[in-house]
C-alpha cells in the first residue's frame, strides 16, 4: 500500500537520495555529464528541498514506510499551480506512485489550472502528463538543441458547497 502526504523535515535526506536517483536513471545519457550534476545539485539540494517542506510544497509517497515518490508544487498565482519535481525511485516506477501523487496534487489544487514543464527529450515525462490530460501548451527552445515542453491541464471549476 502506498501512502501519499505532506513531507516533513525528517524526510530531506531520503528526499535527496531519491531525487539523485531518478534524475540520474532520466537523464544520463540523455544530457551532457555536467548538466546531470548540475541538475542534482541545483534540484535536489538540502536547502531548496527544505524549503518547499517547510513551505508545504512537498508530496511523499511511502510504500511499506519506504520514500518512493515525491512531488513538488507551488501555487504561482491566484489562477496557477506549477508542478515543479514529480519523480519515483526507479525500482518503483510503473506501479501507478507518480499517478497517486498526481491526483493528490490535482484534487488539493485551489487554482483552475495546473502547469508543468519538461525536457522534449524526456519522452516518458510527456506521455506521462499527457496521459493525465496536460495539453502541450508551448515549446521553448532552449538553445544547444534543449526545448522545455510547458503544458497545461485546465480544472473544472469547484461548486461551493451550500
């Protein structure tokens, strides 16, 4: 049984451990040596990963009391949620964890939209947010043949209740 709720201060190191793994399993060998370690150090370092903890901006999915999932968020504005790190341990992937974490994220949003961004290379990260209905929004060339994919999902709007 997998468990979805807000991440707490004790969970930063195994949030990172995670984090190294999953991006490393993505994007070696999709992105040059040194912008993987960039990646890392830039996505999941102890402070910003704090941060969004203490913010509570962070997801974790425990299976068996074991971090395999995480999700970071941030209601940008009144009208925007951006997803900005949804990753699971590789040996957990396709067990439906991202999807759990996803939902989670989407029924708790306030915003009528939800947003996220993605490497075009990532083929799997585009299937996958297509298959939970994010719509390709806009594809910005980054330069050095990198596009960031930028899509959009639109939430039916919420019926007070009464």
């Amino acid at each position: 049984m997998v468990l979805v709720y807000p991440a707490t201060e004790r969970d930063v190191p195994a949030l990172r451990a995670l984090g190294v793994r999953a991006w490393r399993a993505t994007y070696e060998g999709v992105l040059p040596g040194p912008a993987v370690e960039y990646g890392i150090e830039e996505l999941f370092n102890a402070y910003s990963l704090g941060a969004a903890v203490r913010d509570g901006r962070m997801l974790a999915a425990f299976r068996d009391g074991i971090l395999v999932g995480l999700l970071e968020f941030d209601r940008v504005d009144a009208t925007r949620t951006m997803v900005w790190k949804l990753y699971v341990d590789p040996d957990a992937q396709g067990r439906g964890i991202g999807g759990l974490l996803l939902e989670r994220l989407l029924q708790a949003a306030r915003t009528p939209e939800v947003r996220v961004e993605h490497d075009e290379r990532n083929v799997a990260a585009g299937a996958f947010f297509a298959e939970f209905g994010f719509a390709v929004d806009q594809v910005v060339d980054e330069g050095d043949g990198a596009r960031t994919v930028r899509r959009v999902r639109r939430l039916s709007p919420r019926v007070a209740p009464r």
